[in-house]
C-alpha cells in the first residue's frame, strides 16, 4: 500500500480513535459529576440577589485531552493528503501527482474575465450593446469552466480507482513495475480530482 493510501487511513482511524477517547473520559467526568451532586459542599455564603457567578471551565480529563490531541493530529494529516498547489493550469499535490487542467477550465475562466471586462466598460460608457456582450460572454466561459471541471472530476475519479485497484494487485503478485505504474496512475487520478474540487469549492465560497 502507497504511504499516501497509507497516510489517509491512519488519518480516519486516528480520527475514530480520538472520538473514543473522548467518549471515555467524557464518561469519566460525567460520573465525578454524579458524585459531587450526591455529595455537594454546604454552602455557607449567601450570595448577594444582585451578583451573578460563572462557573469556571471543567478541566479536560487525561482520556479526553489525549482524544482531542489524536483528532487534531488526524485532521492535520487529512488536510495535508487533501492539499493541491497550482501553478498555471498544472495541479501538484502532496502525493507527488501532477496533472494539466481541462483545457475549458482555463479557457472559461478566460472568458469569464473578459466578460465582466466588457460588461463593466459597456456600464461605464452607456453602450447597452457591449455590456449585453459581456454579460453573454461571462455565462458562456461559466458553463464552458463548469464542463471542464466535471471532466476533470470524472476522469480523476476513475483513474485513482483504476490505480488503486491496479497497485493492489500487483502488490500481491510482486510485480513491482506494474505497481509503481499503477501507483502513478492512481496519484495522478487524485491529483486532478482534488485540484477540480479546489476550484469548486472555491467558487461557492464567492
């Protein structure tokens, strides 16, 4: 199994094994709880009607502290193996992928920055024709970016699957060329697949 497979696993089961931890200690506390309710302190100071007191944070317990530690860990590593560069229309992920974008992801960007362009000068000027332009012009490199990211989401989907599967079962026959030739495929795959997540994700965030 790659390190990158092997990364994103101890990544969840670390994640599964902090939400336990906690679970225990929040057990823990909450029968200390109990027993400082069965048991409670006299009071012998009555407040002033007019004073309010906050009561102070109760501590983390060890099993609670160690869980939120082992989560914080798992999500540092999640994050990491979700992490895509971009450097023009090329992805680099942490895996050591590279890929191209589809070609209509950069050209309907393009389109969409020239649109807004000539719908904004046809404002500035009172020319109803060119803004009518740019405003086609922007809807249009809209969808065109949109196809481009779905092709991309596609084939990077079945390409990591496809070398996933592939390095798997060179692995167990030993052959070692297939396996880093699949290993690439499936690196790959989930470099173009991340990076046109990043781009949608990206544009619902505006």
């Amino acid at each position: 199994m790659s390190s990158d497979n092997t990364s994103s696993l101890k990544a969840y089961m670390d994640s599964a094994t902090g939400a336990v931890q906690s679970a225990i200690g929040s057990l823990t506390g909450s029968t200390a709880d109990q027993a400082r309710t069965l048991n409670p302190k006299p009071n012998k100071s009555k407040p002033h009607p007019s004073s309010t007191t906050t009561p102070p944070p109760t501590p983390l317990t060890p099993h609670q502290a160690k869980g939120e530690q082992t989560k914080s860990h798992a999500a540092a590593e999640k994050d990491a193996s979700h992490a895509v560069g971009k450097a023009g229309p090329f992805a680099i992920s942490s895996s050591g992928g590279v890929t191209q974008d589809d070609p209509n992801r950069s050209e309907g960007s393009w389109n969409q920055t020239v649109g807004s362009g000539k719908e904004m000068l046809g404002s500035l000027i009172g020319s109803e024709d060119l803004k009518r332009q740019g405003i086609e012009q922007n809807r249009e490199g809209k969808g065109q970016e949109a196809q481009g990211q779905l092709s991309d989401l596609g084939s990077g989907m079945a390409d990591r699957a496809k070398g996933a599967l592939g390095s798997g079962m060179a692995g167990l026959t030993g052959d070692k060329a297939g396996q880093a030739k699949y290993q690439e495929m499936h690196d790959q795959g989930k470099t173009q697949l991340r990076s046109a997540q990043a781009d949608i994700q990206k544009q619902g965030d505006y």
